[in-house]
C-alpha cells in the first residue's frame, strides 16, 4: 500500500476555497495518511489578496494545531509556501526559524517585481529563453538558501505553455544537482494539469534526472479546492514507478523520514 502525504494544500487562511476541516474531511475520503497545510506567506508584501495576512500567522498555526490535536483519523502537519526573493535571505530565516512548523516550502513566483503567474501579458516581448534561464537561476537560487524543505512547482516559468526553444535537460539536471546537494526535496505537483500548460510541474521527462541524482520525492495537489486533494495522484505513482523511484519522503519538525513507496 502507498503511504498517501499532500502537504501542498492552501484553506482560506490564504487563497483557498474552504476551510482546513473541510481539507481534512477530502482528504480522508482520497485515502490519505497526512495532510499539509502550506498557506501562501509572502514576508515583503501583506497586501496582497493571495496571501495569508501577517497578523494571522499565529492564528493560523494554532488552528492547524488544534486541527492536529482534534483529529486521529489522519496526520495534519503545518507548513508554509514562501515566496523567495534574493538579497533578503536573513530577513526571511529571523521570520521563520521561530516559528513551529512541519515544513517549508520554498515558491518562485516573482521575477523582479512582477510574478510569472499572474497573466500572460508577462511574457509579451520578452526572448522566452532568457526567461527559462533566469528563472531557473532563481530556483537554483532558492535550493542553495538553506530555507527550504522543497521547492513549489520547480518550473512555473511554463505555465502558459512557454516553451524553451533548446533541450531543457540541463536546465533540470542542475536542479537536480542542486536539489541533491543541498538537501532538498522534489515535489511533483500535479496542479499544473489544470492551468493553461496543462501538464504537472516539473516536466515529468526528465524526473529520472532526479532520481539519478538520489533527490526524494512527495506528491502534492497544490489544492485550493477539497475536491483537488490528491488529484490524479494514482497517475503520478505509475509516473514514479517507471522512473524507479521506491520510497517517498515525509516531513515533521523540519525533519525529513523516507517511507518505502510501494507503486
């Protein structure tokens, strides 16, 4: 049997759709053994309608943690999605380290002072290649940090469909050094199937790069709706068992614990 984790999943503390109860009551019916928590926490910007309010932090981790308390038909663990920035490393650990979490996800969505997601019109006139290179340098950027436990959808750059107009392979295969270098883990998040691109983050041809670099892995719906927990996450288990993975990772107290994977 698979040992079932989803720790990218976002209540209405932030931008999604229903409350945690209502998560953990999907994510019991989906079969799985934890649910995380990851609301998205922005620490340069606290207006912004997509992230948690700073003055909820508390609030939210104390919920999470009644939720744990109330509830031993599943584990509940408490993370956040951070969004990186380079330059304010420091500012971003004082925020952290005190805070009592499962895990930390590192995010990037932001190129200067504009996010990647967001439309579009992002791309209008930009040479796309340069965009994938530097983006992907954000994300080395954010591997190297030391702050992160795993990395949000490794290539939102594609989000759109944005293609690279070479063979990306050495782009994923120096996050994949740098994943395995630094201690990170790789997420396989599958709710790039709903967006224009219509494919999982990262692109599943070169996950055998990860795994040749020794990089675990969790699954994660990035879900901002109870009826996308766990989304196609059979599909993903075929995907890894043919790239060869075996085991899968799961987090508590920022420690990470490998489970055998049986796919």
């Amino acid at each position: 049997m698979i040992y079932k984790t989803d720790y990218h999943i976002h209540s209405n503390y932030s931008d999604g759709k229903a409350s945690p109860e209502e998560f953990v009551k999907a994510a019991l019916q989906a079969g799985l053994n934890e649910i995380g928590f990851s609301e998205h926490l922005n620490l340069f910007y606290n207006d912004l309608s997509w992230c948690i309010d700073h003055s909820r932090v508390n609030e939210y981790i104390k919920h999470i943690d009644l939720l744990k308390n109330s509830t031993d038909e599943i584990i509940v663990r408490t993370g956040f999605e951070v969004d990186y920035f380079i330059g304010r490393e420091i500012e971003t650990y004082n925020y952290l380290s005190p805070l009592k979490l499962d895990y930390i996800i590192g995010s990037v969505h932001y190129m200067g002072d504009s996010t990647v997601d967001n439309g579009r019109e992002f791309y209008n006139g930009k040479d796309i290649d340069r965009l994938y290179i530097d983006y992907f340098d954000i994300v080395c950027e954010a591997i190297s940090s030391g702050l992160f436990d795993f990395i949000a959808h490794l290539d939102l750059i594609k989000i759109f469909g944005f293609k690279y107009s070479r063979d990306p392979e050495p782009l994923y295969r120096h996050l994949a050094e740098k994943m395995a270098r630094h201690y990170v883990a790789l997420e396989i998040n599958t709710n790039g199937k709903n967006k224009p691109v219509g494919e999982y983050y990262p692109d599943i041809r070169f996950l055998h790069l990860f795994k040749e670099a020794g990089v675990p892995v969790c699954v994660n719906s990035d879900a901002h709706y109870p009826a996308r927990v766990g989304e196609n996450f059979d599909d993903v288990y075929k995907i890894l068992k043919a790239v060869g993975y075996n085991e899968m990772c799961t987090f508590r107290n920022r420690e990470r614990y490998i489970v055998p994977a049986e796919f």
